[in-house]
C-alpha cells in the first residue's frame, strides 16, 4: 500500500492542474486517473477562456472566471516553455448575439469592470466578415482568448509529470474506506493507496463517486456533440456565440462548432441528427464553410450543475475529503481559479476567491 500526501481522483484539466498547484505548494502527491488523462470533457470541449453568457451566472463564477482569465496566458507560456507543447492560448474576441439580453450584460460588465461594447451590423462585418444573415446588434468583448483543449492537457500531464507527480492512469476508484471523520484509504483494481488528503476531480463522475460518503451532489453528464471543419487560417476570425451555439476559430484554420446540451445519462454516442443540425446552422451562418469538410464528429459528457457552479471545497463529514467538480461548461476558464482555492483550502489558508455557494454542504440534495 503506497502513502502520499495527497490523492487526486480524475486526471482532467481540473485534476491535472489540481496536482501542479498542491505540488507547487509543497505536497507530495498521487493522480488516479479511471481512463486516461484528459480524454473526458477536457479534451471534448471548446476551449473558450470565459463563460458563455457570462452575465447569467453567479457571482462567484465571474469571480473565478476573472481569475482564470488574468492568468491564463502566462500559465500557457509558462506550459509551452517547460513542456514543448503549445496550448495554442489566442486572444481572438467573443462576439454575443443576445438582442433582449443587453442590459443585463452591461451592468454586469459594469461590476467585473469587463471589456464590453455594443456593435451594430456594420460594425459586425467588420469584426466577423465571414458571418452572414445578421441584423440588429451584437456584444462584442475584444479580450476574450481561446485555448486548444487536447492540447492544454497534454502539457498539463507533462509538466505535472515533470513536478513529480505521479501519475496511474487505468485506475478507477472503486470504493472509499474510513476511520472516524476520515477517509483512510482508496481502493481500486491496482491496490489500496493512502493519503493525508483526498480531492474528488472526476467530472461528471464526481457525484456517483460521492454517494458512498454519504453526500448527494447535484452533478451529473450532459452530452454536448460537436463538429470540427477543416477549414484555412483567416476563414473565420472571432468567436461567435448565438442561441448556445458557438464557433471557434483554431490556430491552424480549423473550426469547431458546437453544442448540443443532452441529458442522455452516461452514453457518449454522437447522432446523425445532431451532425445534421449542427452542419445546417453552421454553414447558414457562415457560407465560407460550406466547401469545407468535417473531419470529426463527437461527443462529450459535461460535469452539469443546476446553475453551472462548481462545488469546491471540504467535504461536510470527512475533513480530509475534498472536491473540485461540477464546473459545467466552464471548467477551462474556471480551472485556474478553482485550482487555486481548491489549494488553499487542503492547506487551510484563506482565498478571496472563496464563495459559500461552493460548499459541498451547501449544494448537497
């Protein structure tokens, strides 16, 4: 049986970079990683560094949104520097379609002192020529940037690697054992591992994972199917948001565009009618792509929470379980602050970037 300080459960974007932030502050840590490292929704989303519509959300997700959003490029540097592997972080700008929406949008702006202005059609020509079909206004937020996700966890295993982490991957958790308020040791098909600490990163899973502890929490997956086009480097230029479906332009002239919102359980099967629906709208709104393959069809299974907010923190019974889940569809704009205050959390520091909405306790069914 092997002792560590701490134990991540999940090897996604939230876990991998849960491990470099404990590493960093000292800790001697294990990741157990059921598949393999950022396969989940880590590699299956869009990479966008904000949250969609991010005047719908709590307080507390601009919060760690900011954060995430301050620090993202030099965490990006810093990764391609020490690993080789470029997450490919590119300030392209978000542009919004969200006519009875704006408002909201600015006083919310107005709040988390946000780059926003409003544009008129011809002004989204300008920023978007490739769009077409567009009447009235639009927001346009000019430092929103974009990461490449496979990429991003690829330099995270790495550089976690490179830290010491070590990493066992094909390691499902299988059960929880405990000794009074604590959690004495996990157990999987590889053997029993101890820890001083234990932190739950495991997506869309966390929740079924939990039941044994005897806390409910609201997370659970909901498929998003998307649609990757092989396009050229100037097709399309910004970030385009509408009716919940966006369109992000890759470094390298690929475009993604996606997603469903599915609550279909587990099942991660894509559908003919989704790629259908999906090709359909894209190449309406942008004709550019109409001559373009898709090269790749698939889905993911997002960590859904009933209003997107993360639980992050300390678990009620068990007080050296800890989780870092739920983050819906902004785990990648999320991860950094969330990782931080995961971090100062385990190690019982203070963080402004603490909400009580993140409680455990307080999301608990």
């Amino acid at each position: 049986m092997k002792k560590t300080d701490s134990i991540i459960i999940g090897g996604g974007i939230i876990g991998m970079l849960s491990a470099i932030r404990l590493t960093q502050s000292g800790h001697k840590v294990t990741l157990l990683e059921k598949g393999d490292t950022g396969r989940e929704s880590s590699w299956a989303g869009g990479g966008i560094v904000s949250p969609l519509y991010p005047w719908r959300y709590h307080e507390g997700i601009s919060i760690l949104a900011r954060y995430g959003q301050n620090h993202y490029q030099s965490i990006c540097e810093e990764l391609s520097q020490e690993t080789g592997i470029d997450p490919e972080y590119k300030q392209d700008g978000l542009l919004i379609f969200a006519d009875d929406e704006i408002s909201q949008a600015q006083r919310w702006a107005d709040i988390f002192c946000s780059s926003m202005e409003l544009v008129d059609s011809d002004a989204i020509s300008r920023i978007e020529p490739a769009m077409r079909g567009v009447s009235g206004q639009a927001i346009w937020m000019p430092d929103i940037a974009q990461v490449r996700n496979p990429r991003i966890a690829k330099s995270l295993r790495v550089r976690a690697e490179q830290l010491g982490v070590n990493i066992i991957t094909a390691c499902p958790v299988e059960s929880f054992s405990f000794d009074n308020q604590r959690v004495s040791q996990v157990n999987t098909p590889q053997g029993s591992f101890q820890a001083d600490h234990y932190i739950v990163c495991s997506g869309a899973w966390s929740g079924m994972l939990l039941e044994e502890t005897g806390i409910s929490l609201p997370i659970h997956p909901v498929k998003g199917q998307m649609i990757l086009f092989k396009a050229e480097p100037g097709d399309i230029s910004r970030i385009v948001l509408e009716e919940d479906r966006y369109i992000i332009p890759r470094k390298d002239g690929r475009v993604l565009f996606g997603s469903t919102v599915e609550h279909s359980g587990f099942d991660k099967s894509t559908s003919k009618s989704a790629l259908k629906e999906l090709t359909k709208i894209a190449r309406q709104r942008f004709p550019v792509l109409k001559d373009k393959n898709i090269e790749v069809h698939w889905a993911g299974l997002r960590p859904g929470t009933p209003e997107g907010i993360p639980v992050i923190g300390q678990h009620s019974q068990f007080n050296n379980l800890f989780v870092n889940a739920g983050h819906f569809r902004n785990g990648v704009v999320l991860a950094p602050g969330s990782c931080e205050l995961l971090t100062r959390i385990v190690n019982g520091e203070p963080s402004e970037l603490n909400h009580p909405a993140f409680s455990p306790a307080c999301q608990a069914k």
